[in-house]
C-alpha cells in the first residue's frame, strides 16, 4: 500500500507532513512512501534524508500521487491534485473545512475519504494526534519572541550602575494552548504577565504560570463556565464591566497578545482602534487570529503595521516559522492517526467508522460530504 506526501502549494506554508523520522516509521507498517521532491526544504527536511529513511523521491505531484491509497498534507491540495488522488484513497490534511468550502465538495466528487484534523475529537485517545494543540503551542511561543523582536526595548528587569530598566509588562488574552505558552514564555523572559479569558477555570492555570488573572470577578463570572468547559453568555452589564477593566488594563502594557478564535466564524474584536490608541508608544500587538479577520479591526493579514504609535503583527502562520519543530510535531500527529486507520499486521487500509476518532474527523465517505457540521 503506498502513502504519499505532498510538497506544500500555498504560499508561505513551510511545514510538511511528514519528516525522515515518520517515514521510517510508515516502512515498520509495511507502507511504501512516496515523497515529492523539495516537499521538506523549507523544514530543513531534504530529499537525501526521506531516501535514507526509505522514502522514493517523487519528480512531482502527479508522480507522487499515482496510485496511492493514503495522502498526507499540512494544507488542502489544489484542484489539480484532487483530481489526480484515486477514488477510495484516504486523505489527512488540514482542511480547513469552516473556510475552504469548496474542498469538501471536490473531495466528494473524487470519491477520497477525506479527514480534516480540526475536526479531531478532544478526547484523550486523541490527544498524540491533535494537530491543533500541537501548533498553537509553538504559536504561542513564537508569538511572544516576535513581540519581544519589534519591541524597542528589554523584556526583563535590569538592574545596572546606570540606573534600573523597568520589565515589560505583557497581557495574554484567551487562555487556550497557545495562549498559556505565550503566558510561560514571556515569563520565562522575565517581563510582568497578565491575562484574561471568559472562562473562570483559567484563572488557576493562569496563576499557576505566575501570572495575574484579570476578569471582573464576580458571582456571574464565577459561574460563567458549562459542565462540559465552554463558557456561557455573560449578560450585557457585566460585558460592560469587564470591558472597562481591560481597557483600564491596557494602557499599562507593552505587549498584547490575542488569541481568540471561534470556529467558522469571524474572529471577535478584543482591542477596539480606542483602546488601541490608548496604549504606549512603541508597545506591541500580536494578533494570533488575523487569519480570521483578527481581533483588532487595524489588523492587516500577514503584514507588520505601525498605526497610532502601535506596531500590530498580522501573521496568519505562526507555527510554519518554527517550520522544523512545527512539522516535526504535525508529521507525528499524522503518524499516530495513520497508525489507527491502518492494519499493524498486514499493512492493509482499515477503516472503522464506528471509531470515535476517526468518525469524528470524517469530512467525506463514499462520494458524500458526511461531517455533521457541514451537512443540511
């Protein structure tokens, strides 16, 4: 049975879907691989590499998607690619499926079973293979070193002979995975860190990080957070409330971080152009969800712009400019994923569709569009 992996088509997308080690890994399986040539140059990953591991190098797509049974990619491949994938094949990517809405579709037509890895279920089976968790932490850390680049001057507290620099003081909003490295990071830099998130239970992760919680704490707060973790609507006046706290908040900072996303809809605005052009000259906004529209209205995608003294970073792919550690992270996720949809013993495709995991990541089956959240 072959597996193929993609060299990357879109623009800016350094990572690739499987490093030398996972190739080594897929052979124990008994799988022949296929890897397109240049596909891991810009993860330091060549082609000499792949060979040695076992790999055959492929002189293009089309020679590197002739008749196999698995493909692996970071990001959906382009229409022509579709169209050369056999019908049957399985495909594991990151897809996307919220935003590229004609991807599904294609893949449907082609008769691939397509697995986009958002989809990923968030139980602990699944925790080796969550391709989200494992980016947004780099995202997170890289997040805070870019800040620091732009920011004109140290992150620690220095005490010398010619008087004594203040640290820098960086506020974390949304405490998911890449927001928790960012808060470790930027500790780890020495500087003063804070954050904020609408649900109550970060509050002890915050502070076990060394940080400050910021949040209006009161009763509603306290109780703002489901059963199953989601937080709950909060009432316009406590909106109001908080608000004016992280707007009070802001103009102490020098870095901001943001973080918040929803899927399949547009990133909500956390720092509105007012708050904005409350806070210091020279202080730094990274803005993790500007692939989604941002959460700032003076985000631009994937450009650094300085706009009322403020530098705002717009970058779309974080984790692809640590493309090394990133797609040796995204080749392992993919690795463990494989190893569920694949016979250990004869090396043959098995797919059980009552799995959790693999029922959950299904975009498309049989000719047909079948993710539930996509579906009607």
């Amino acid at each position: 049975m072959k597996l193929a992996i993609l060299k990357e088509r879109r623009a800016g997308e350094t990572r690739v879907a499987a490093s030398p080690d996972t190739v080594k890994r897929y052979r124990g399986l008994g799988l022949d691989v296929a890897v397109e040539t240049g596909a891991g140059a810009a993860a330091r990953m060549p082609d000499v590499d792949y060979h040695t591991a076992g790999a055959v190098i492929a002189s293009d797509s089309a020679e590197t998607l002739s008749g196999a049974d698995i493909v692996l990619s970071v990001r959906a491949p382009d229409v022509a690619q579709i169209a050369a994938i056999k019908k049957g094949a399985v495909l594991v990517a990151l897809l996307a499926p919220h935003t590229d809405k004609d991807t599904p579709a294609r893949l449907a037509e082609q008769g691939v079973n397509g697995f986009a890895m958002e989809f990923l279920p968030r139980i602990s089976r699944a925790q080796a293979m969550d391709v989200l968790s494992s980016q947004a932490n780099l995202a997170g850390y890289k997040a805070v070193i870019d800040a620091a680049a732009h920011f004109g001057r140290a992150m620690p507290m220095m005490m010398t002979a010619a008087g004594t620099i203040a640290p820098a003081r960086v506020l974390v909003m949304g405490v998911g995975v890449a927001g928790l490295q960012a808060i470790a990071t930027a500790r780890r830099l020495g500087a003063i860190v804070s954050a904020t998130d609408v649900r109550p239970a970060t509050k002890e992760q915050v502070e076990s990080l060394g940080a400050t919680f910021v949040a209006v704490m009161d009763d509603e707060f306290k109780n703002a957070q489901t059963a199953a973790g989601y937080a709950k609507p909060m009432s316009a006046e406590y909106q109001t409330k908080q608000a004016a706290l992280i707007a009070e908040t802001i103009k102490k900072q020098d870095i901001v971080i943001t973080t918040a996303l929803i899927p399949g809809r547009k990133a909500p605005v956390l720092l509105t152009e007012e708050m904005i052009k409350t806070m210091k000259p020279g202080s730094v906004i990274v803005d993790l969800a500007a692939e989604q529209g941002g959460n700032t209205p003076l985000t631009k995608t994937n450009e650094v712009v300085e706009v009322h003294g403020v530098t705002i970073m717009g970058y779309t792919n974080l984790a692809g400019r640590l493309a090394v550690d990133s797609s040796s992270l995204y080749a392992r996720n993919l690795f463990n994923f494989v190893s569920l949809i694949v016979d250990n013993k004869s090396g043959a495709l098995a797919l059980n569709w009552e799995d959790e995991i693999v029922k959950g990541a299904g975009l498309t089956r049989d000719g047909q569009v079948v993710h539930p959240a996509l579906k009607g």
